[in-house]
C-alpha cells in the first residue's frame, strides 16, 4: 500500500477491514479466474490503477506512517507503568 500500488486481495480473513473494494484496491473471491481478471482490468484501465494506488498510499500513512505509530507505542509504553 505504501508504494502506491493498487492492490488485488482476496476477501478473506481480515482484509476486507484493511481494504476497501474499488477503494484501495480490488476485492475479489479467491479463485484464479477472479485473481486474473481484477489483474487484467487494472492492465486495461491505468487511471484506475493509478488511483486505487495512490488511496491504498493515503490510507497506509494514515494507518501506519510513523506519527501515528509512535503515539500508540507511547501510550502502549505509558500504560505498562
């Protein structure tokens, strides 16, 4: 997600709460044909690709980036005193 790539991800487990379909990424259920053809699309139609990308991006930092991370380890840290 942080290379702003767009993603194809099968809905299983937790995925679907880290990515949103036609969002971040492409959802699709896990068989092969499903698998190529989300791949196929974002081949097809770069816009999409780019855009799905640059969310997926948007969406780590918000996430994941390193403000964000180092508060929850302060407040992990703070609340093992």
């Amino acid at each position: 997600m942080v290379s702003s790539k767009a993603i194809v991800a099968s809905r299983i487990g937790g995925i679907p709460e880290a990515i949103t379909h036609g969002v971040e990424g492409l959802l699709v259920d896990n068989r092969e044909t499903e698998v190529k053809d989300a791949i196929e699309r974002l081949l097809r139609e770069p816009e999409l690709r780019l855009g799905l990308g640059e969310k997926a991006r948007e969406k780590a930092k918000r996430l994941f980036g390193q403000e964000r991370m180092i508060r929850q380890f302060q407040r992990l840290y703070e609340g093992t005193k």
